[in-house]
C-alpha cells in the first residue's frame, strides 16, 4: 500500500509515524512518504502519484482546494468546504475531508464532548476553518467565524450557515485555525480568546504560538490530526478491503 502526503511545507508532518503505526496496527504492509509540493503543483503531483501506483494521499496546506478542483468524486463534507484533505484513487479521483472529525475529537478532548448548544468562534476562513464551522454546526453548535478580512467573514458565514463574529457573544470554545504565529491583531477577539474555557489551535508542536502568545493555556493540533489521520487511514482501508472482496 502506497500513501503519503502532499503540501508544502511537509518536513515538519506527523502523518508519516501515525500512519506507519495504523498499517502495522492493522497488519498491512504499505509505505507513507513526504511529498513537498509548491502551490499550483497539486493536480500534476496527484496524476503522477496515482501514475505510480499511490492507493491515496493526505493533503495539506497549500493544497486542499487544488485537491478539492481535481477530485472527480467528493463526499459532503468536502463538497460544502470547497477543500478535500484525502484523496483515493479509485476507479477515479476521490476527495475526502476529514478535518471536521478531528476538529470534533481535539475539542471533546479539551472539554466539548457535546457541542450541540454551546457556542463556538472560529478564528480563520481558510480550508481547516471551513470544515471545522461545518462539522461545528454539523453537531448542533452556535458557530460564530472570525477573519481579518470582513468580506471573508461574511462570505464563510454564509456559506456554512454560520455568523459573523460577535464580540457581545461569550463563547465556550474558540477554535484558531489561522497560520503558524499568526494571531488576532482584533482586540475585541483578543477579548473574547482570553474569556473561552476552552482555546483549541489547529497547529501543533513549534507551529502552535497563538496560546502562548495570549499568555493562556490550550490545546494545540496534535489530537486534531491524530483524529483526523485515522479517519483517512479508514478510507483506504475501506477501499483495499472492498477490492480484496471483489478479487
């Protein structure tokens, strides 16, 4: 079994020693490699792959939404983002975006097992921002988006059923999804980061600057991708099986 990862950057990626362990865990015989990817390069890399005998790829940023465009089959998670985070190739193309479940497994870790009622802001509108806001209101959560561009902020709200950010609401959790060392310059988001129980970053390790940077405690990305990895792991998994049964 041929998998990997394609984005840029991927040198930092946990994917590789979590994937090894969900192969040997299952018993499978397989390879998870590093595939460093520019933006503009992400259709192009995932013929080649495919090419090469690839069952599937994970996909990070700058890529989701490239992914998202040569997917030729999507799932309703991806198909509401406009972002895939794993590809299969199949009889076609197939994206996938699991981001959500990990979204809603980092944050039961850090407190929200039940999000239906709570409310949550969501810092950022990119990819990872979207498919949080999905799966937030997916399970029932009053979701509120932030983002430095105002049109942004409107236009995800609305797609996602969401609402502008409030600085009136005192949100339960807030959940960042904004790039490495990056943080709200807003002082009335500042505000209401400081006031949430609960801070979840999407980045992990050295990447996740935003709760030390607030001087606060948090939760960073690590349980977000070890989530989210699994259920991509399961995908491909699904698809050998399926295949074997066939033969």
């Amino acid at each position: 079994m041929k998998l990997g990862i394609i984005g840029d950057p991927v040198a930092h990626s946990r994917s590789p020693e979590l994937q090894a362990a969900f192969l040997a865990n299952a018993g499978m015989i397989g390879t998870y490699d590093r595939i460093r990817t520019p933006a503009g390069d992400g259709a192009r890399t995932l013929d080649e792959l495919r090419a090469r005998g690839y069952l599937g790829v994970n996909v990070t940023t700058p890529l989701k939404e490239e992914a998202f465009i040569r997917a030729e089959r999507h799932d309703a998670v991806s198909l509401a983002t406009g972002s895939v985070n794993t590809i299969l190739f199949d009889r076609d193309v197939a994206g996938y975006n699991t981001d959500g479940i990990g979204t809603m497994g980092v944050l039961a870790d850090a407190g929200l097992p039940n999000p239906s009622g709570a409310a949550v802001l969501v810092l950022g509108t990119g990819p990872t921002a979207r498919s949080s806001i999905a799966a937030l209101r997916g399970a029932g959560a009053r979701t509120w988006v932030w983002s430095r561009t105002r049109e942004r902020e409107r236009a995800a709200a609305q797609r996602l059923d969401a609402l502008p950010f409030d600085r009136t609401v005192r949100y339960d959790a807030v959940f960042a999804a904004l790039p490495p060392a990056a943080q709200p310059e807003d002082d009335a988001v500042v505000r209401a980061t400081l006031a949430a129980p609960i801070l979840v970053d999407a980045n992990y390790g050295h990447r996740a600057t935003l709760a030390r940077a607030l001087g606060r405690a948090g939760f960073d990305g690590t349980k977000m991708l070890e989530y989210s990895a699994r259920a991509s792991f399961e995908i491909w998994l699904a698809a050998v099986s399926g295949r074997s049964s066939r033969t």
